[in-house]
C-alpha cells in the first residue's frame, strides 16, 4: 500500500484493497436492485461531485461494480448523473468497504 499526499488530503493507492473489493463483494448498483451479482466486477474509483482536471484517484473511495453498470456509468450518463438517476450517494459504501477491510 503506498499513500501518497496531494494538497491537504491523502490518497491511497493499494491494488490488494481493489482486488480483495472485486473477489469478495457484489455489484453495488445490481445490489441496489434487489441482484446480488458477482459477474465481471470491477473497481470503480468515484470521482466525486466536484471532480477537476486529472485527479489522482483514492483506491480507498472506490466500489465494486459490474461490467455492464460500469459501461453505462462510464460511457452513457457520466458519474453524477449515474448516481442522481439511482438517487444514491455512494460514497458512504466506500468508506464502510475500505473500514471492514482495514479491519481483517
């Protein structure tokens, strides 16, 4: 695990946390729906409300989430509308992974 510092805050870098997010947790988004989905899952970095320029991305505000789920929050809406649309703030998910994982 490497922190690196930018500003005034932290940012953690640890491919150990995302693949332990991606082998043990189900897609977020299909969890919201009632799916409990571990196919193709992916880490997910959020960006963040007020995401600007070329972010170093935090692998500890990151979520697990399904190939499909990625693309369309990817690819078809963007970050913040993704979530608007699902009315759910997934930062707080995040922050409950990386503390469990902190944990083990």
């Amino acid at each position: 695990m490497t922190i690196l510092s930018s500003k005034n805050r932290k940012i953690v870098k640890d491919k150990k946390y995302m693949q332990w997010v991606c082998d043990t947790h189900p897609c977020f988004v299909c969890n919201l729906q009632g799916r409990l989905n571990y196919h193709q899952i992916q880490f997910h970095h959020l960006q963040g409300i007020h995401r600007i320029g070329a972010m170093i991305r935090d692998d500890s505000t990151g979520i697990p989430i399904c190939f499909q789920h990625h693309q369309e929050l990817t690819f078809k809406y963007g970050e913040r509308k993704f979530w608007e649309m699902l009315q759910v703030d997934p930062i707080d998910y995040a922050k409950e992974l990386y503390i469990e994982y902190k944990q083990e």
